[in-house]
C-alpha cells in the first residue's frame, strides 16, 4: 500500500501575505519578513500570496509542462540529460544516479537554467554544472516560453532574498553576494497517477530534502506535496489558489545554522490524475563558499540531517562542487563532479 499522510491544518503551514514586499512601508516589510522568519524557524515551509506573478503567467507554464511532456517519448530523449554533464534537459522516470540507498523517482522534468553567453569563462571551462541547454527540437517554441515565467519568477525570487537578508538582520545584499552569477533553475515535472494498492516502493518523488538556498513552487490542483514534521508525521501541503509554496533548502539552513529548517518532503500523486508542478528553485553560484552566518542559539532543535541530500554545517564548502556530486547521486548521466576542498 501506498504510504499515508494526514490531511493538513492551515495552521501548520502558514499563507504569508508579501503585499508590503512591493510597498515602501518599512515597518510593513520588517513585519512581514518576521512572518517569515517564524514560518521558516518552525515549519520551514510556507505559502506566499499577492506575490506579485500574473495568474496568466501561472497559467501559460502549466500550459508550457502539458505541451513538452505530451510529446513523443523519442522527441522528449533527443534532449535527454544523460546526454550531458551538467544535469539540464529530460529526466526520464524511474532513473536515479550513483546513490545505492535511494529508490527511482516516478516523475518526469524538463529542467534548465538561464541560457549562459557563448564567451562565459566557467561556460567554457566545462565547470560542473554548467553547459549549453538541449531544446526539443519537436517544440522550437519551448525557450521563449519558459525563459518569460522565469524572467518573472526570478524577480521574485530575489524579492524573497531580500526578505529574507531582513528576516535575519542582514544588511541588504548580505545573501545576494553569493547570487554572483545566475544559475538559479526551472523544472517543468510531471507526475503520472498512483494507485493506493502499490507497493510504495517507487514515489513521485522520494523523500528529500532541495539542495539549494529556497524552492518556489507552482502546484496545479491535484495535490501530492507531503512534509514531515518534527513529530515525524507526513502532512499533506494541498493546493491553495492564488499562492505558492516556498520551502527552506540545504544552503538557508546552513547560513542559519540550522535556525531555519531544510523540511524532508515528497510527492505521490494520489488523484488519480495527471499531476504537474514547477518548481524554482534559487542556486548560489558555482564558486560560492558556504558556510554558516549566525550561532544558532538553540542547536538542539534542528531537523534531521542525516538524509543523502543533507549539506554540513561544521565546515565550509563551495557550493558547485558540493552540489555537482549531489546532483551525480540522484540523477542518472555524465554528471560532471570535482573533488571538495576541505579548507576555505
């Protein structure tokens, strides 16, 4: 049977309101970027309205996923990732990397980052993580679509850093220093159904913890998004019009030390419908050295980091290099990986 999960409370995961984001209250942002704090502290999950998105920007990606999963399986491996070395175009289902312990994720994603210039010397250098993006050439239109959502969601993005500087009493463009160079990422996911008699061996997506700063999300209305929380119960995060949902990654929890909480979660699609999500997700750059900013004044209460995407808080690492050899563990191809340093 497939696992279960109880039906959530809107308590649990709170719906901030990021109207005072795009206002010159001060006063309204501080409290707004306190909301924050509290939901990323406690649940490390929260909803976010009046986010400033367009719904027929919303609308026009989901549009986008529906169109470039309904292709052909052939068209859709021309621009197979394992193709490549750094991780951008299909994922096919049922396909892990080099992590023995973890079992195959039943989705499926398109997944890029912002197109590099032809001159960029990481580009060039055939950094990890890097390289030209593969565009189906079934669906010529496919770049422009997806390159104005992430235009606009980008902004958000960085709104959100922003907030989240505030949240923590940093001076603005404490975070965004390591945003050096974009290579944030957008992932067009399909899930098919799950009948409640399966097995549960294979999810939509395993239980994980993002391996970036922050997630945003898109869900249509299916639902399928489960967290657990610290009393170990798998919560289900249903769709809520008009809002998105955005989660603390690996790299936040690590600058908090642990302040802020890298929530495990996963995704069975139990409507027995076709399931699609767009997630956002916000990547340091490649050369960024991450380590913790603040003293977590309570470090025993910090969630669980003994999971195979956990990055460590008692040593400094440079982001690309942690994230090249996590990426080569939950994805199949030539992941192109280097070995991590231990001084910084």
């Amino acid at each position: 049977m497939l696992p279960t999960a109880s039906k959530l409370a809107f308590t649990d995961v709170p719906v901030v309101d990021m109207a005072p984001a795009w206002s010159d209250d001060p006063p309204a942002r501080r409290r707004l970027a306190a909301d924050i704090a509290e939901a990323c502290g406690r649940v490390g999950f929260m909803y976010i309205k009046k986010h400033g998105m367009a719904q027929a920007d919303i609308d026009a990606i989901f549009k986008t996923a529906q169109d470039f999963h309904n292709l052909p399986l052939e068209a859709k491996m021309e621009v197979s990732l394992t193709k490549n070395n750094h991780a951008q175009g299909y994922l096919h289902g049922m396909t892990k990397g080099t992590e023995k312990t973890i079992s195959a994720n039943l989705q499926e994603a398109f997944q890029i980052r912002r197109p590099l210039a032809e001159d960029d010397p990481d580009l060039l250098a055939g950094k990890p993580i890097h390289g030209r993006i593969p565009w189906p050439s079934a669906m010529p239109d496919l770049q422009p679509r997806m390159m104005a959502y992430y235009d606009k969601i980008n902004k958000v993005g960085y709104e959100l850093l922003k907030l989240f500087e505030l949240s923590l009493d940093f001076p603005e463009g404490h975070l965004k220093q390591f945003f050096k160079k974009d290579m944030n990422s957008l992932r067009l996911l399909h899930y098919p159904p799950q009948k409640p008699d399966e097995d549960g061996v294979h999810l939509g997506a395993r239980a994980h913890t993002d391996t970036n700063a922050f997630t945003i999300l898109a869900q249509d209305s299916n639902g399928g998004l489960e967290v657990r929380n610290r009393e170990g119960e798998w919560v289900g995060i249903p769709p809520i019009d008009g809002t998105f949902v955005v989660n603390v990654g690996e790299v936040l929890k690590v600058w908090t030390d642990g302040v802020f909480s890298s929530t495990l979660h996963r995704v069975i699609n139990r409507s027995g419908n076709r399931r699609y999500s767009i997630p956002f997700f916000m990547y340091p750059s490649y050369d960024a050295v991450i380590r913790s900013l603040i003293k977590n004044p309570d470090p025993s209460n910090i969630a669980p980091e003994n999971l195979h995407t956990s990055m460590p808080r008692d040593k400094p690492f440079v982001y690309g290099e942690l994230k090249s050899r996590s990426t080569a563990k939950i994805m199949p191809g030539n992941i192109a990986t280097a070995p991590v340093k231990e001084d910084y």
